[in-house]
C-alpha cells in the first residue's frame, strides 16, 4: 500500500514540475501591471496615465491598471511602491519634485536616490498661475496689487508642501513681497476643484488640465513659470513668463518620470524600459498626446537616471534659499 501512494505521489510530482518550473520562468509580465501614482485624480498625471496606459497594456500584453495614492505630499504612493515587491508588477508615475525635493523635506521610509530608479522620463512642463477669470483682478499685476492691499486674505491652493505647485508659489510670494494663506490638496485634481468651486482663489496648473477651462472663459492664466513663453501653445501663447513680469528667480519645470523599485530584476527593468520606448512610435500615443496639448521630451531611464544626483542636489539649494536652513 505504502508503495503504490509513493508512486502515485512521485507521478504527481513528475507531471506536475514542469508546470512550476515554466511558470517560475513565464515571460514578463504575465499578469496586470499595477501603475501608482501619487496624487489625487484629475490632475496632469492622471490625465496622462489614462491614455498611456491602455496604449502600454497592447505592448506589454497585459492590463497596466492605474492607482491612485496621493496623501503626504506624494510620499504615500512612493512609500507603498517602495515596499511592494520588487518584481516589476509595481511601478511609479511621478515626478521630479516627489523624487528629488519632497524627501529632503521630511522624514521618509526609502531613500528616494537608492531606492527607485527611472523606467523613462515622458516629459516637462512649466507650471501656470491660473485664477477664476471673475475674480477683481485680470492680469499677475492686478493680482499682486490686490494681495498687497488685503494681506493674508487670499487663498492660494496647491497639491502638496514643496510639491509642483507649492514650490514655484513660494518662489513668487515671496519675490512679489505679499501675504497669502497656502492650502494644501492631495494633487493637481482636487487643487483645479477647489479653485473651480471658489474655494481657493489663486492657483497653478498646467495646460494639460487647465485648458479646457481657460478655453471656456471659466479660468485665466495670469503667467507661466520660467522666462520663456508658451510660444507654440495656440492656447497660451499670449500668457506672459514670470521673468518678463519680473520674477526671474520664479522658476519650476515638473518632469514626469516613471520608476521601479531599485532591485527590480534586470530583465524585467528591461522590458519596462523597452516597453516605453516602444510607444514612442505608436500612432495611438501621438494621437492622444497631440489632443491634450502635450509635448513629448522623452529621455530613456538610464540616461536620466546619471542627472538625479545633480537635481537632486539642486533642489537641497533650492530649499536652503527658501528656507534660510
């Protein structure tokens, strides 16, 4: 008896291996990816991810599902992907600033520089001031001579302490010399509702989110960061820089970068990477990015990988001059 149930054991063994040892070696991916981002939805990341993300499940061959995460000025979504396993199946649409200037703010489970490492950076974009267009002021210059006339009566929303929005509007306060009472949202989606609502009555956004509503006469844009127009937006063009309004130290370009977990087995990485670089020829994606007014600057994950330390170390100056730590 003993006999014949090991030989039925050593045949359910036998013919049972093969199908363990194919599926420990299945190609990658071979089920759902799972993207996190770290910020509310509606905001430029999320509009972005919904469109990329179904273009990507065609060339991965498998669902790429969208997760939002937002909460401490993007460290929640950085922190769960930071403790997932590190198999490729969990990855990171962030940016720049919640990879490189948040986490020298406070204290954070992960060490964003050893920790995580570039898939590919999609893009840039230079954030906007925007307000209601009902507000009493039409212009950057109507606004900052309003704000000096009722100190720490406005309401400037933002998507998190040190984030996309908050760090240029820091920038420009204090360089405009006025008071203001900084609110903070769980991303650029529920900042845009706040503003839209009248709860908050100044802003930043980018074009991606804000257009529609500037198209419809609902918000104005009062300037854009940086000393260069928007001179190839047909929607914008006209918006002045905050260098030429006089504010040359107010200056914010969010790049959006996808990212995996540092020990993400090689191969897998790879594919990731390959994947990316693959949708840059995708007829789907350039129409989906021509139809929200976004510009592709893509730059392959290793190569950005080689200029973080240096933002990096940008942004801790950054900090210190805003600061005075």
């Amino acid at each position: 008896m003993k006999k014949a149930m090991f030989a039925v054991l050593v045949t359910f063994v036998f013919l049972v291996s093969p199908i363990l040892i194919v599926d420990g070696h299945a190609k990658f991916p071979n089920r759902p990816v799972t993207l996190v981002l770290p910020v509310g939805a509606g905001g430029s990341h999320d509009l972005h991810a919904r469109g990329i993300t179904g273009i990507m499940s065609d060339i991965l061959g498998q669902p790429m599902i969208v997760k939002l995460l937002p909460g401490g000025a993007g460290m929640r979504g950085h922190a769960f992907v930071n403790s997932a396993k590190p198999d490729g199946y969990t990855i990171l649409f962030t940016s720049n600033g919640f990879d490189q200037l948040v986490p020298q703010t406070r204290k954070v489970p992960f060490n964003s520089l050893k920790d995580f490492t570039a898939i590919a950076k999609l893009n840039h974009a230079q954030p906007l001031f925007i307000s209601l267009s009902n507000k009493p002021w039409k212009n950057m210059k109507q606004f900052v001579a309003y704000a000096k006339k009722n100190p720490g009566k406005i309401n400037f929303g933002h998507s998190g302490v040190w984030g996309a929005i908050h760090t240029p509007a820091m920038q420009f306060v204090k360089a405009a010399g006025i008071k203001v009472n900084f609110i903070p949202h769980k991303g650029g989606g529920p900042t845009l509702r706040a503003l839209l609502s009248g709860q908050d009555d100044i802003t930043m956004g980018f074009t991606t989110q804000s257009r529609p509503h500037v198209k419809s006469g609902k918000v104005i844009a009062l300037a854009v960061t940086g000393d260069k127009r928007l001179s190839k937006d047909k929607d914008f063009k006209n918006v002045p820089s905050a260098a030429e309004l006089g504010f040359k130290g107010v200056s914010f370009k969010m790049e959006r970068i996808f990212m995996a977990p540092a020990k993400t087995p090689a191969d897998r990485l790879a594919t990731l990477r390959g994947a990316f670089e693959k949708i840059l020829k995708n007829k789907s994606f350039k129409r989906f990015m021509r139809s929200i007014g976004e510009k592709v600057q893509f730059v392959k994950g290793a190569d950005y990988n080689k200029v973080r330390k240096e933002r990096y170390d940008g942004f801790t100056q950054l900090i210190k001059a805003m600061t005075g730590k």
